[in-house]
C-alpha cells in the first residue's frame, strides 16, 4: 500500500486508542481527503482490524470495540505526551497533532533562548558540508569578557533539557567543545575543516551510570521509584555520551553525592558514584 494510506490507517488507529471513536471529518480535515476516500480508508480498516470498531448512529461516528487489537501502531505513553507537550508549548498548533479532544494541560515553563535562525541555519551548512566557520562568540570565561571571533568546526548538536549546543572542534583551542548557540551572535566566512566528529572521542564513547532509588527511602517507596524510573531488579543502567554526561547528571540532581540530600526531594542516586566522578574527569568536568 501507498504510505498515505498507512498513515492513515494507523490515524484511525491512533484515535481509535487513544480516544475511543473517529469519523469521516476527522479525515478530511486533518489528510485534506474527499469524504468517498476517508469512508474507503474506514471500510478497509475494518477488513484488516475486524472488530476493533462499531458505527454509533446516535453520534454518527465509529467508537473503539471493547476487545481492541492493535494492528497498526505499537501504543507508546510518551508518543502521546509528546504530542500533548508539544502543543502545551506551542511548539506546534493543535492542528498538526493527532490529537483531537486534548485534556488539560501544563508544562513547567523555561525561558525560550533566543536562537538566530541564520546562525544555525550556517551551523547546520557546516555540518552538513563538513566545513569550519568563524563564530562571534560571547563566552562567560573570565579570560574573555567580550565576544571573540573564533573558527570552529561543528559536527554535532546537544540538548541539555534547557539549551542547544552545537558540538565542535575549536581551532583557537585545539580540542573539541560545547558552544551554546544563543552565544553564537554571528557566523562568517566558511573554511577549511579541523578535526572531525570521528576524532572527537567524548562524543563517540559512552559510559554506564547506575542509578537507584535513594538509601533513605521505605521499601515501597523504592519500588514505586524503580517503577517510575524504569529500573530493572531496583537499579537502572543509563549508557550516556561522555559529551553529555554532566548535562544529564545536573539534570537528574546527581551532581555531588545525591545519598547526603533528603530522600523526600532527590528520589535517585548514583550507585557506581566513584566511577561516575573519573568519569566526569575524563570528560574534562570537575565536581
């Protein structure tokens, strides 16, 4: 089959699931297709999915069978938040989801960076090309107060939960860096390349944390937390880029000794601690 129709079998299926009923106009109004075509899109639903679903002729619509088989999506809790996170945000209009009753909602807020879109559309042309470019950084060492012109090779980005980095060789220092791009206040003048992603080790390489429920918790409680967090058997095993490992760590409050905070506030801690500090060593973090 086309893949439009795949789609939009999995569409119905989506909805189907999540919100237990569907009709034509939902079709049509979200693939833009005729009316003859979203009723043939539902007959042949219901020849590959028989029994999912029945018509309601009090709502004029088709509502989700109760013995429901998945045929077409394979249900993800965080497929479904991410829509509903995504237009909470604003990052993109509720028409664009597959979401068509959306509940109510919330997310805890953080100041929007002020990205140029030039300077990333030039950083992803480097990358893409793999060429260097000359940034007008504004870094906040100490040793330069004021933005500097620097060449750089970017091979890479990198979300913190809060800010995108490009990931890039700097030519001024000779080794690999983070650069946040709202810092970046102009691009210019394309170059030969540095080094590149394949030699940037930290970024290649990987290393194992273990993290576990907090010591101070009940027994129920570490269960809940295990069950929270995914952990397998009371502890969990996160494989992160040597690159990103303190972004990940100052995001789950594990910075430091974790155990020594209360229990009520820092549910997890760093079970392989030690290791998890040579580590940052290595990625040339210091706690």
């Amino acid at each position: 089959m086309r893949w439009g129709v795949e789609q939009r079998l999995e569409f119905i299926e989506f909805r189907l699931f999540w919100e237990g009923a569907i009709n034509r106009a939902d079709l049509t109004e979200f693939f833009g297709v005729s009316v003859p075509q979203a009723s043939k899109d539902l007959t042949l639903y219901q020849e590959r999915a028989p029994g999912n679903m029945e018509y309601d002729k009090r709502s004029k619509r088709y509502v989700a069978a109760k013995r429901f088989t998945l045929r077409f999506m394979d249900p993800d809790p965080y497929a479904y938040l991410s829509q509903l996170r995504s237009v909470t945000e604003g990052a993109i209009p509720p028409r664009e989801s597959w979401l068509a009753t959306m509940p109510a909602a919330d997310v805890a807020m953080t100041p929007k960076r002020d990205i140029s879109i030039e300077v990333l559309r030039r950083t992803l042309d480097a990358v893409r090309e793999r060429t260097s470019i000359e940034v007008f950084y504004q870094s906040m060492n100490s040793r330069r107060p004021d933005p500097t012109w620097r060449r750089i090779t970017p091979h890479a980005f990198g979300f913190d939960g809060f800010r995108w980095h490009t990931r890039a060789f700097c030519h001024l220092e000779e080794r690999f860096k983070d650069f946040l791009l709202p810092r970046i206040l102009e691009v210019r003048n394309e170059g030969d390349p540095g080094a590149g992603g394949e030699q940037d080790w930290l970024w290649n390489n990987y290393f194992d944390v273990i993290i576990g429920p907090h010591p101070e918790l009940t027994e129920s409680q570490k269960k809940v937390v295990a069950k929270d967090y995914g952990f397998e058997q009371g502890n969990g095993l996160m494989s992160v880029r040597y690159a990103m490992l303190f972004y990940v760590l100052k995001r789950l409050g594990l910075l430091g000794d974790a155990s020594k905070l209360s229990a009520r506030t820092q549910h997890i801690v760093t079970i392989n601690r030690k290791e998890t500090e040579a580590a940052l060593e290595k990625a040339e973090f210091q706690l």
